[in-house]
C-alpha cells in the first residue's frame, strides 16, 4: 500500500499522456525533482487541470505508489500569470524551469532551488529589472547552490583579495593584477563586475533581485556567465536555444 504525502513545489514541465492524463514534473522542496500523474487532469472540469499547469507553485497532496506519484489535489498560491501572459517572460521562464530540471534530482532536497525558482519567476514578472540580467543571476546563483562556482573572492593563483581585476578559465576563477601575467587567458573585467558577481554568490535569495547594472556590465555578466554556463553544464537546453533566437 502506499501512502498520502505532502509536498511544497512548482510544476517544471507538464505533457499530455493518454487521453484524458497528464505527466507533471515537479520540484519539491522535501523529495526534489519528482514526476507524477495527474489522472483526468484534460478531462473538462476535472479539479486538476489548473493545478498540473507549468510554473504552478503550492502544496501538491499525492498519492505515493510503488514506482510513481499520483497526485490527489493541489492548493496552488500561485499561477505565475503575470508572467505566462508575455512571450518573452514565458521563454525565459521556461528556460530557468529547464536548467531546475537539470539539476533537481529525486530524494535530494531542493528547498535553496525552489526559492531561487520562485524569486526568479516574481522578478520576471515585474518590470524593475531586464530579463537578460535575471538570466545571467539565476545561470550564477544556481551553479553556486549546486556547488559549482568559480572562485570569485580571492585570486585563485596566490589567495589575495585586492586587485582582483581579471577572470580565468582555465583557472577557474578570479585572477590579480599581480599574477595576470602567469595566466594564459586572463580576461580583464571591471570593478562593478567583479563586485556583481560576487554579491550574487554571496547575497541572500531575497535581496537577490534587488539590483541593475550598466549596458557595458551586462556584457561583461554575459560573456562571463555565458563561458562558466557551458563549461559547467553540458546539455542542450532547448528552451535555450529557442530564447537565443528570440532576442
Ligand atoms: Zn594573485
């Protein structure tokens, strides 16, 4: 027999099965990613047709079965609509529920994910900041939960703090001025990059989105980002490619 169970998280991906089903990917905060059914889900009135749609954020009561989930019902906080009502927030949107997928695994506890989710989500439904810097944050912020940061608060040949004023690849991370020249493919950045870079390590998932930066900033976030983003995960992100060509 299985049991009843509780779960906080948000609807990642969501595709039709059968005739009347659906097949939902969620990431929770107590199991991580799980997928579960949604019987009836396409059936006209059925209760859980809102609740199986992507970005769907709340408390998902299921039914846990030997290999799968079924879920019971839903008490959904939020629709994030005010995203889902514009292409290019949806694109982007999709695009971060990709990259959670990627690293959500089962059993594995997600609550730092689901927030950063969350926050993302609110912030790309306001107009405060541009879509492209909540990218290049949440690409950085996930990489750091997921233990996969670059070492951005000391120069990573000798240990200090000042001057850190140029970035490495090969390195992995920040270089100073002192040991650029020891390093083949030092990149210099500027002060307000560095500094960027390291608050969105560093700062708490609430003051996340809190911040805008210069156009020459940006560039810079995006080169650098762009090159830990590829060096560090190796899948195709469809949702990518399909927001690379959009804007
Ligand atoms: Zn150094």
């Amino acid at each position: 027999m299985g049991n009843v169970i509780m779960v906080t998280g948000m609807v990642l991906s969501s595709l039709p099965v059968g005739e009347f089903d659906r097949r939902i990917v969620l990431l929770t905060k107590e199991r991580g990613k799980i997928s579960a059914f949604a019987k009836g889900s396409r059936r006209m009135n059925s209760p859980l047709m809102g609740v199986t749609q992507p970005f769907a954020f709340g408390k998902f009561e299921m039914y846990e079965g030997r290999t799968s989930y079924d879920v019971r019902k839903a008490d959904i906080s939020h629709y994030f609509t005010e995203v889902t009502g514009d292409y290019d927030s949806v694109c982007y949107a999709c695009y971060f529920a990709e990259l959670a997928d990627y690293y959500g695994r089962e059993n594995l506890e997600a609550s730092q994910m689901l927030n950063l989710l969350y926050v993302t989500l609110k912030a790309l439904g306001k107009e405060a900041i541009p879509n492209e810097l909540i990218r290049y944050i949440y690409e950085l912020k996930l990489m750091s939960i997921n233990g996969e940061c670059p070492g951005l608060f000391e120069c990573v040949k000798c240990g200090n703090s000042n001057k850190i004023n140029y970035f490495s690849m090969q390195m992995f991370g920040m270089v100073c001025a002192d040991c650029a020249h020891l390093v083949n493919d030092c990149v210099a950045i500027s002060e307000s990059c560095a500094y960027t870079l390291q608050y969105i390590v560093s700062a708490r998932l609430e003051k996340m989105y809190t911040f805008t930066v210069s156009d020459s900033v940006l560039k810079e976030l995006s080169y650098i980002v762009g090159r830990i983003r590829s060096r560090i995960i190796d899948k195709r992100m469809k949702s990518l490619e399909l927001l690379d060509n959009t804007i």
